[in-house]
C-alpha cells in the first residue's frame, strides 16, 4: 500500500507538531537510523585555501562559546564527489544571533538573521555564501506547506528534515572534533553508490519541491533514485494533490533546475517523471526535445555572444512548456516571462505562413513585434529549414533596421494629421527592407514623393 492510500497514517502524521512529526518520520524511516563516524580531516586539507580557512575560524569561534558547529548539506557531499562548492550550510547548537553577528565583525561582512526561522547568511569577499541555521525541527499543516520551525534538541532532529540521504551528512567543525563524519542515514554508502534515497515516506508530500531539487541533482551527478524513493516519487506526481502548492516555489526551483544547458539527462529525466504536474499541467515530452533542446543551446551561445538580452533559463523552461496553451494563462509571473512561455501557443500559425519563400517586406510584416526569445522559440520549434532559414533572417538582417524619419518629420512637410501618416511611414519602412533608403535624406525624399502624390490623388 502506497503512502497517499494511507489516509488514516496521513490524518495522525499532518495533525501533528513539529515532534510528532520526527517520531513518524523516525519510526517510518527508509533507512536504519544509526550514528556512524569517520574522520575526514585529511579531505578537508584538500579544500580551496579560502574555505579551509573560513571553516577553521567559524569552528575556533563556536569552540570559544562552547557551541557545536557543524558543515552539512551539499558542501560535505562535494568534498566526496571532489567538486567545488562555494556555497556552504552551516548548523550551530547554540545562540545563532549572537554567533553570526560575531562572526560577520570578525569577517568585516554584513549579514542577514531572520529570527523566524533560525537563519542567516554572510557573504565573504572571496566569494564564499554562507548559510547558518540553528538546531531546527519542522513541521508541516499540509503536503506543500511551508513548515512552521522549532527549536530540536540535538543534530539528529534537525537532520529529518533534509530531503535525501546523500544530502544528510554532517561534519563536525570543532577543534576537538575537526572533520569528524556524522552519518546517521548511511548517506556516505548511498553516496558511494550514486543512489538517491529519502529519509523518510513523507519526504515528497511534506514538500514536493523536493522532487525537483532530487532531478537538478541526478542531473549534476548521474544519480539515480533508489527503488523504494522512485516509487514514492512515482506514486506523488500521478496521486497527490498539489492544488495548496505555491507556483512561486515551483517557478524558483524550475529557475535552478533550466539555469544550466539543457542536456539528454534532463530531457530523459522529464520525460520519466512527470514533474510538471507540481505546475498543474499535463505535458507530453516528446523525445524530439533532445535534439530541440540541442540546438537551442546552440542558439543561445550564438546570440549570447552578441549580446542580446535574453533569459536562458526561462527559454529552456519555454521549450518544454511549448503545449501547455492555457494552462500558463493565469500564472502570477512577470509579464515578459508569460510572453516568452506562451510564444509557441501564440504563434505556431506563422511557422506555416513561414514555409515559403518570401520577400523582406512580406517576412517583416508576419514577425516584426515579436520579441528575441519568441523568435527563438518558434526557430527551434520548426520543422523545415526554410521556416528556420526566413526566420534567422528576420532577426539577423531585417529585425533592427528602424526608420530615420517619423510623423513629425511628415508633419512639417505638409501632411495633415490622420492615417496617411502610418500609410506613408510603412511604406517607407518596406523600401527601406529591400535595401535601399539607407539615409535620412533619402527616406525623406522618398516621404516627401509620397506626399505629393497622395496630394495629386486628392485633386
């Protein structure tokens, strides 16, 4: 029996505080809950000078106000994977506020306490991002929620909150201590092994975000998800009711998850996992998108290097987001990042205007408005070279190429106000597309024939 079918656990579990919630998590762990130890102090002379020597004086610090400071998260699972990491997770038993203000005047730094939920951040001049939180336990009122936070009596507690176990590792910054391994979820094997596994089966319905942050990570690392984890996962996307789910959170964690180039293991991972149902939309990824993902990337450097405006992340997200039509209608996002995600719904209709040779002036007048990312959009998603070809020469050689004159320019040469004036500027502007009209002066003279000649009709 899967977790959602289990609505009496569910009820108990979802009606609980933060410390009923760890005992179920607890008691209906994925794994055998233990404490084992291993000295990685000889891993930790391997890190970047900077961040050894930032480590090395947050654990002299706690040491000095008989705190227990900790490094955990990401930064200890990279040490492993021998990947740099200048992001650091820090946990302290112990007064935070006091310790981190502290810490910033010995670092010269600003930092950020929220007293909420136990945080805060410094950022060093080295580049280093600091994370610090304080013992916490959370608990959630409903699946999505964002977790009310207590206090947790010790690291264990505040453990059951992470998400997988390779992301549950813990080492200990203090002098006595220093670079001793905490493992209470046999994470450093789930490691070894390359495997994604909860801690708990209530990992996903606490926060479905979760799921995201599981494939931006066997993305980044070739993992896979353990059996028992795929299955919760599965059974989540296609059985839970994610209609209390913040579209902000999704979006912010979609942001992270389409920031680098889309390659086949994501395309294959969205194709398994149908993640884009925590957005409420149903979505066919066609294995097409491999290779229109492909040239994508191949188009954003192209244009990145000329340097036109253009936000990856929401273009890559756009190409999967081709066939959600209305389903992104009512989205509370920017207006230009809908624009972008809407472009293939909007516009597909042009790529069959667009299979056929077509004069500069007949090309301008179907795609001219339409901003950079759309285009882009509809060039990846065509399927003939010509459609790609008109399109390319759209915004390579007619796209910016502006008038020199305007209505006012009309105006003082005797045009009276009215719709001539639009008439006789866009027949300007188609001149002007077959290559000649390069000056003001020309484009004024021609103006000034069409002038006279809308005069000579009148009479």
């Amino acid at each position: 029996m899967g977790i959602i079918e289990r609505q009496d656990l569910l009820a108990v579990y979802y009606a609980g505080n933060s410390r009923e919630q760890t005992k179920y998590r607890h008691e209906y762990s994925l794994v055998e809950v233990k404490k084992r130890e291993r000295d990685l102090s000889p891993l930790l002379k391997k890190l970047p000078a900077d961040t050894l020597r930032f480590l090395e004086i947050a654990g002299d610090l706690a040491e000095k106000y008989q705190l227990r400071l900790y490094l955990v998260g990401g930064q200890v699972r990279d040490i492993f994977l021998k990947v740099e990491n200048r992001d650091l997770d820090l946990v302290l038993e112990g007064d935070l506020e006091s310790y981190i203000r502290e810490l910033a005047d010995v670092f010269k730094v600003q930092y950020i306490y929220n007293a909420q939920f136990r945080t805060g951040n410094l950022v060093l001049p080295c580049g280093l991002n600091i994370d610090l939180a304080g013992l916490r336990r959370e608990s959630y009122r409903y699946s999505g929620a964002l977790p009310d936070v207590e206090p947790a009596e010790d690291i264990l507690e505040d453990l059951f909150r992470r998400d997988y176990t390779v992301n549950s590792l813990v080492l200990s910054l203090n002098k006595a201590e220093w670079g001793l391994l905490l493992d209470f979820f046999n994470g450093l094997e789930d490691l070894q092994e390359g495997k994604l596994r909860l801690l708990h089966p209530f990992s996903f319905l606490d926060d479905p975000i979760r799921i995201i942050r599981g494939i931006r990570l066997a993305v980044k690392t070739g993992f896979t998800f353990e059996e028992e984890s795929f299955a919760l996962l599965e059974e989540v996307l296609t059985k839970a009711d994610f209609s209390r789910l913040s579209l902000d959170r999704v979006l912010k964690e979609m942001e992270l998850l389409f920031a680098s180039p889309v390659d086949p293991a994501l395309v294959a991972l969205l194709r398994s996992y149908p993640v884009f149902r925590l957005l409420k939309l149903e979505l066919e990824i066609d294995e097409k998108l491999t290779e229109q993902a492909r040239e994508l990337e191949s188009y954003l450097a192209e244009f990145g290097e000329k340097n036109y405006n253009i936000e990856e992340w929401v273009m890559r997200m756009a190409l999967f987001l081709a066939d959600a039509g209305e389903g992104v209608l009512n989205w509370k996002v920017r207006s230009d990042f809908k624009e972008i995600f809407l472009a293939y719904y909007r516009y597909k209709h042009l790529l069959v205007e667009l299979d056929r040779n077509l004069a500069a002036d007949e090309l301008a007048a179907k795609l001219k408005g339409l901003r950079d990312e759309e285009l882009l959009i509809l060039l990846v998603k065509a399927g003939s070279r010509r459609i790609k070809e008109n399109i390319l020469r759209y915004m390579k050689e007619l796209k910016d190429i502006e008038l020199k004159i305007n209505g006012r320019d009309l105006l003082a040469n005797g045009l009276e106000p009215g719709p001539l004036i639009r008439e006789i500027l866009d027949e300007v502007y188609r001149k002007r597309l077959k290559g000649s009209l390069d000056t003001r002066e020309e484009q004024l003279a021609y103006a000034r024939d069409l002038i006279r000649k809308s005069g000579e009709n009148k009479e």
